[in-house]
C-alpha cells in the first residue's frame, strides 16, 4: 500500500467492518487487504492438506491500512472501538 501504514490485523470479516466503519466515521480513509494463510507459495500446497493445529478460523487475515498520518489517531479510534 503506496503512503499507507498497517493498523491492525483481525480474523473476521465482521470485526474488520466494524473497524473500517468505525474509522470512517471519524472521517479516516482505510484500505484493506485479504491474506488467505492456507494458500501455499510456489513451492507449497497446504490448500488441499491444510496445517496440522491451525485454528479453521483463523484462515483468512484481514490487514487494515491507514495513511500514515492518521495512524495515531486510528490506533486512539480503534482504543474505544
């Protein structure tokens, strides 16, 4: 993300609404970024056999940016959220 910074991870599609919600109504512009952790590199196939303990849950990560001179006061947004 070109002039952005990361704020946060989460591990659900509601909590990263809720965030992003949260954040525009403060008037923060956020972007977001998808990351399937069970989709394997070029060398790597964990779709089909998946990780030995990983919690199913916690499958696809959620990455919200912000630019990086709203960044404390998101992370001040994010304190009350």
């Amino acid at each position: 993300m070109l002039f952005k910074t990361e704020l946060t991870e989460v591990f659900t599609m509601a909590e990263m609404d809720k965030i992003v919600k949260a954040l525009s109504a403060k008037g923060i512009d956020a972007a977001t970024k998808t990351v399937d952790l069970m989709s394997g590199g070029l060398f790597e196939n964990r779709r089909s056999s998946g990780t030995f303990g990983m919690n199913a849950e916690a499958r696809v990560v959620y990455k919200i940016y912000v630019k990086r001179a709203d960044l404390e006061f998101a992370k001040s947004v994010l304190a009350i959220i």
